[in-house]
C-alpha cells in the first residue's frame, strides 16, 4: 500500500506542478490562443488530480487506512480547491482583458475574423467546463456510494463472522450430546445383557430345582409281596 500511496503522490505531484505551469502561463502570456490552450490543459490537470486522489481514498479504504490517510487527502483536495480558484480567477483576468480587447477589435472592420475565432474558442472552454463539472459531481456521488457500500459490506462480513462463530459453537453442543447419547445407549445395552443373563441364571435354577424335587429319584419303589421262610 505505501508502494502505490508514492506512486500516487508522485502522479499527483507531477499533475499539480503541471497545473501551476499552466496558470503561469494564463497570466503571463499575450496569445489569446495560447491562454486559452493553457486554461483547457489546466480544467484537464485538476480532472486528473481529482481522481488520483480518489483512487488514493478507494485504496485507502480498501485496505483499512482511511482513517490513517484522512488528513493527508484532505490536504491534496485543498490544493486542488486552491489550484482551481487560482485558475478561475486568471481565467476571469483573461475574460475582462480580452473583452477589453475585443472592443478594440471591433472597432477595426479587419479583425472581424479575429473576434469570431476567439468566441467560437470561449464557447468550446465554456462547454468542456460544463462537461467537466458534470464529471467531477459523478465522481463525487460514486466516492460517497462507494463508501457507504464498503461499510454495508463490513458490517455483513460482522454478521458472518458472529454466525460461523455460533454455528461452530452448536456444532460442538451436538458432539458433546451425541457422545452422551452413544454412552447412554451402550449403558441401557450392557444393563439388557445383564438382565437377560440373570434371567437365564434363574430359569435355569428354578428347572434345577423341580427336576430335583420330582424327578425319578424321587418316585416310591413299587410295593414288593413277602418272601415266606423255606422249609416250613
């Protein structure tokens, strides 16, 4: 991130020192032409600017800085702002020089030409303002879209978070009560085979039981007739 923050920085450095050049020249300079190439090339630096620093906002909150780099963007817009009014007002300087010149001109038959060159050439830097004006609001309306976006998103990967964390715990739940429940059921199954061996161990007691009682063994020998003495 401190890699890509330079190489914006630098960009914006170069477009801002290139938007200076350009007021410079609007000030300086006698060819209305001139002034006028320099006043697009500027209203087209400071689009420029503009979205570099709001591809350094998009990084910034991107990657969680935002409130790290607030200060610091703040203060590439304010030189933007105050690049933009140094520009109107040189603009606003060549307006009232070159009226004051065009009166002159019109005074002078020959320089109709002249005159309709340098007001074709005003309405063209006065559409291309609208145009970019129009582009900068855009622009504006999408940073504070995308931002109100990239906070809905934390919230729901929040909410996301807390619903694995909670799913997770459930989870756990269920392998602790099914662990008791395989517990339980070896215990009643153990309890059965005893019972059942139990059972056996007293049916098999009680027929021991009987059988000694009134088996064979038991039964009266049949009543045998006397013997009578020999010889009598």
């Amino acid at each position: 991130m401190d890699h890509l923050l330079q190489h914006y920085e630098q960009d914006l450095a170069d477009t801002l020192e290139s938007i200076r050049q350009s007021i410079q020249a609007v000030s300086t300079t006698n060819d209305s032409e001139k002034k006028i190439e320099e006043v697009k090339k500027a209203e087209d630096n400071l689009g420029e600017a503009e979205q570099i620093i709001q591809q350094i906002e998009y990084s910034a909150i991107s990657t969680n800085q935002i409130g790290k780099l607030r200060g610091r963007i703040s203060e590439f817009e304010e030189q933007v702002k105050s690049l933009r009014k140094q520009l109107q007002s040189a603009e606003q300087n060549f307006q009232r020089n070159r009226l004051l010149g065009d009166a002159i001109l019109n005074s002078n038959p020959l320089n109709e030409e002249v005159h309709q060159r340098v007001s074709d050439d005003t309405r063209r830097m006065e559409r291309s303002s609208a145009v970019l004006r129009s582009t900068v609001s855009q622009a504006q309306d999408l940073t504070v879209q995308m931002e109100d976006t990239m906070v809905e998103l934390d919230r729901q990967r929040h909410v996301m978070l807390l619903s694995s964390e909670r799913l997770d715990t459930i989870n756990d739940k269920l392998k602790t009560a099914s662990g008791i429940i395989s517990g339980m059921t070896r215990r009643v199954m153990t309890n059965k085979l005893i019972m059942g061996v139990i059972a056996l161990v007293l049916a098999g007691s009680i027929a021991l039981i009987i059988y000694l009682k009134f088996g064979p063994s038991n039964k009266e020998a049949p009543n045998e007739p006397p013997q009578t003495p020999e010889g009598g």
